[in-house]
C-alpha cells in the first residue's frame, strides 16, 4: 500500500501509474490487452483509465471497444473490488455532449459493457459548453447519490467553466470534481500551466496528464506502434525535427544516461515532479513496454535535473 496515493480529497487511493486503456480494442486486442493488465497489477497497480469513446475512431468500432475489454478482464479476474475504474463521458458517437439525459444514458452504457455496479472515477471527457456547468454537476451528483459513480473529474474543461463547476458543487453541497486530466508533458505545457494548474492546486485537485509521453514522441522512438502507427504518427509530427523538440529529447537522453534508466521513465518522472501532478497516465500494448513506464516512481530527479528539463522545454 505504500504506492497508493489519495485522489484529491476522496477515498480512492490510487497507484502512481494511471495505465491508460485507449489501445485495449485498438492496437491491443483483447488477448495482448489482458496480459497488459496483468503485468500492471502484478506489479502493483491497480489504476486504469479509459472512456466510452475508445476506440471510435477505428474503421469497423463503435466506441466502447475499450471498456468491453476491461470489463471481460475484471469479470474473468474476479477482481474489481481491487481494481480503481475511471471512465469518461461525452465523446461516444451515441451519446454526444454533456445534457444530463446523455450523461445518464452513457454511464448506464459503460457500467454495462464494463460489467460492474459503479464507477470509481467519471470524467466530462469534453466540457460541452452548451450546457450549463450547473446542469452537467446536478446530472453527476445524482449518479453519485445512486452509488453508480463515486467520484467525479474533469478533463479538457477551460479554468472559467472549471471553477464555476466547483464553485457550485461547494455553494450546493453537491458532488464535486476531485481530479483533472489535462492535456500535458514536456512538449505540450500551455493548456494546462496557469490557470488550470492555479484552480488545480487552491481546491485540492490530483492532476493526471494524458499523452504524458507525447504520443511516444518523448520515448525517442517515434514510429513503433503497430496498427497505432498512422494516428500517432500524425500526433508526433509537430515535434519532431523542431528545435525545442530536439532540445527536449537531448536532455531527456542525457538524464537517462546518468541515471541508467529509458527517455520515457525521465519524461514520466518530469511530469510526477510538477505541482498537482499526481500521476501520469501512459499506455502500453505489451507487457514488454511497462517495466520503462513503472520506473518513473523510483527515480528520483534532483533539482538542476528537474530544472534542466523544465528549460529545454520552454
């Protein structure tokens, strides 16, 4: 239990490592995707993330590809109660936006496809601004009140509608967002330093970024990646071959070397060293790819290595 961290102010306690489950149903299939996560909890973990929309995007899903995977694997390991869920709402092809019909109807959806009672995290995976933010924490505190979600967060939200947000769950006495998942790492910093980080540190919430490696971009190894080559190759273009991309991996390449350990666990270890950052979120196709991932916790950057980092990325 001595890796295990409080999410925000609630009564989950999570391990450091959010393993992200975009790739079960993806690059992953279900046989590739259950060895992954028995390698992660194996290991210790007992975290993962995922939302209805994965894998939508591929020719032939629907959205929920992720979700189903996930919930074979906790029904064939007889171990949800071990396992912290969080999923996310607002993306699925079927249940678009933020209207509190949706949000019921999706989360009655994920439940189903991961085969349990509840959800230990819901995320509004995309604010819907045409909604009110009073609207969208009514909708969420009543499946809380129902012991289907316990407890609610944020991602991809402005810092106005986010404090709004909590500034009614607390005038209401209603549930209240406990974490956030920005987009942030070395190369992407300026969604989420400022204000989200300010709002993120004054109400006690636990930060886990996604596309913590930069769609791999900071593993130095751009390109392996499968079926998952193409999207991310996409991704991964508007680093490379830029001078500040180049400072990045140099400097990451350098720490590596002085602490014996791969870019990516530095990249992760970089990320778990900011304010608010609780933990990032990264994903793997194999058990191979994890052991890197898992590192970050142990290493432990000093100062100038931190700084050095935080310059050759500005």
């Amino acid at each position: 239990m001595t890796d295990f961290r409080k999410l925000g102010g609630s009564d989950l306690e999570v391990f450091p490592l959010n393993l992200g489950g975009n790739v079960f149903g993806w690059s992953a299939d279900e046989s590739a995707s259950f060895a992954v996560l028995d390698a992660y909890t194996a290991a210790g973990g007992n975290f993962v993330d995922t939302a209805d929309s994965y894998s939508a995007w591929v020719p032939g899903n629907q959205g929920g590809e992720s979700e189903t995977v996930i919930g074979n694997w906790l029904h064939a390991r007889g171990n949800r109660d071990s396992v912290v869920v969080a999923t996310k709402v607002s993306n699925h092809p079927q249940y678009r936006g933020l209207a509190p019909a949706t949000i019921k109807a999706a989360a009655e959806a994920s439940l189903a496809r991961l085969r349990t009672d509840r959800i230990d995290l819901y995320y509004t995976h995309f604010d819907d601004p045409s909604v009110r933010v009073e609207d969208i924490i009514t909708a969420l505190d009543q499946l809380v009140r129902e012991g289907k979600v316990r407890q609610i967060a944020a991602s991809n939200i402005s810092p106005e509608r986010l404090a709004a947000s909590l500034e009614f769950s607390e005038r209401e006495g209603l549930a209240r967002y406990v974490a956030l998942q920005p987009h942030y790492n070395l190369v992407s910093r300026h969604t989420f330093e400022g204000r989200l980080q300010e709002l993120a540190q004054r109400h006690g919430l636990s930060v886990l970024p996604y596309f913590s490696l930069a769609s791999g971009f900071l593993t130095g190894k751009h390109g392996s990646g499968g079926a998952a080559d193409s999207a991310r190759r996409e991704r991964v273009a508007e680093y490379v071959g830029t001078a500040r991309g180049d400072r990045v991996l140099a400097e990451l390449a350098r720490v590596a070397a002085a602490h014996h350990v791969e870019p990516a666990t530095v990249a992760l270890a970089w990320l778990a060293a900011q304010p608010t950052v609780l933990g990032p979120i990264a994903s793997a196709r194999t058990p191979e790819q994890l052991p890197a991932l898992l590192a970050f916790k142990d290493l432990h950057l000093t100062e100038a290595e931190v700084a050095g980092l935080t310059a050759a990325s500005a």
